[in-house]
C-alpha cells in the first residue's frame, strides 16, 4: 500500500512538473514508466486533430482490452484526469536502427514481423505500426501509440492498413532494395499474415497508376513519398514471381 501511494505521489509530482507536456519519462524505484497526458491543441489543430481528451481515453481503453487477451501491449498501471501511465517497453525500433544495431536487426526485424502477424491472428489491428511505435527489448516486441486505432472500419481493412504502413516504415527507416525488408515481410506472411498480405496485394492493384508517378521520386523524395514507389514497387515484384516461387496459398 505504502509504495502504491508513493508512485501515486511521484506521478503526482511529474505531472506539476511537466504540465502540458504530451509524453515524459520518469523513474519508480529502479523501473521506468511513461507518463502520457492530454494533448494540448492549439489554433486550427483544434479542428485538424480528434479531440485529444477522447483520444486518450480510446488508447486507454485500447490497450486495457489488448492487455486482457495477452497482446504485445505495455501494460497501464494508472490512469487519472487527463493522463495514463504505461510501463516501459523498450527502446523503440526506429530509435534501436539510430543507435546502429545492425547486428540485431534482422533478429529484431523478424520478431516484429511475427508480432505484428499474432496481433492480427488475435483479430486485433494497430492503427499506425510505423518503426517508432514498436518497441523491442531483449527478443520482446511491444506495440505502442494506439491512437490511429480505426474502430469504425472493418478488422481486415485496419490490420491491411496496418501491413501496408508497416511496409511502408520498413522502407523509409531502411532504405530501398534491402533484402531485410524482404525477409520481414517473408516473416508476417509465414506466421500467419498471408492473408491480409493477399488482401493488401489486391487493395494496391487499383493504386499502381501511382508507381509511375512515384518512380521521379524513388531516391529524391522527402521521407513519405519515397517509400510510397518502394511500397508499389514491392508489390509489383511479387506479382511478377513464377508461381513455384511463392507460397502455396499465393499459387
């Protein structure tokens, strides 16, 4: 009870400090915790953005639920007026490829890919499963950030949302042509994802015009448009295998 009330204490006493502020890290007693608030919306973000209140308590509830099935959620250990705090899930994968890990990465790479193809198994979807809200420690994968969770919108088109914005990460953190890439996805598919890779293949079918708008901006463009040619240009490869090639479920 004692140390309950001090973490109630300290999390009171980040909040004083760091009022306002969207995500703050702090320390209890050797652990590490995010302390996220209600974001602050100023001028004509009021009217671009959902209202953050409502926000915070759809990603709580979110990950409430997940946690309760046993989904690679970190886990909510308080919630208050305007805020949550979230246990520490490690660093996140965009922040392990600045670090340079690269001997790791095709070990982290895969274990994200499967996580993500679980996920999906469990009839969850993340919303927006960009490298900077997945985090992995020590072989654990965390998924974070649920905020783009798309509740109003069928389980197979947010978990092909979900695919396709992965893919789409993979190739802006990583670089295009890169054979760990491949192999990530090779993982999702593997481990269950083949079917919404199937649906994400057919979605793209009727946006492949895109390619040939996208192909100028393939190395030269800012950091979303180019992985978009990468993203077509992938799924353009694999139409192109020889069925022998390709999973029998493909075939």
């Amino acid at each position: 009870m004692a140390e309950h009330e001090g973490f109630q204490q300290l999390v009171a006493e980040v909040i004083r400090e760091h009022r306002g502020e969207r995500v703050v890290s702090f320390e209890f007693e050797g652990k590490r915790y995010w302390l996220k608030q209600v974001e602050k919306l100023a001028g004509a973000m009021r009217l671009l953005k959902q209202n953050s209140t409502l926000a915070l308590h759809k990603e709580i509830n979110v990950l409430t639920e997940l946690a309760k099935h046993g989904a690679p959620v970190p886990a909510v250990v308080e919630v208050g007026d305007g805020y949550m705090v979230i246990e520490d899930a490690g660093a996140t994968i965009k922040d392990l490829l600045a670090h340079d890990k690269a001997a790791l990465l095709p070990i982290i790479l895969n274990d994200v890919a499967i996580a993500l193809a679980r996920l999906h198994a469990m009839h969850f979807s993340h919303g927006r499963p960009a490298l900077r809200d997945i985090s992995w420690q020590d072989g654990e994968v965390k998924f974070i950030d649920f905020e783009a969770h798309q509740q109003d919108k069928s389980i197979v088109s947010q978990q092909v949302r979900d695919l396709l914005v992965f893919i789409h990460s993979l190739y802006r953190y990583i670089g295009p042509r890169n054979a760990l890439i491949s192999h990530a996805i090779d993982a999702y598919r593997a481990a269950g994802g083949e079917l919404i890779w199937q649906k994400a293949q057919q979605f793209l079918a009727s946006w492949q015009w895109l390619y040939y708008f996208a192909w100028p901006f393939r190395y030269a463009g800012g950091k979303d448009l180019k992985p978009v040619y990468w993203v077509l240009w992938h799924f353009r490869q694999q139409d192109r295998l020889p069925c022998e090639t390709k999973t029998k479920k493909a075939c």
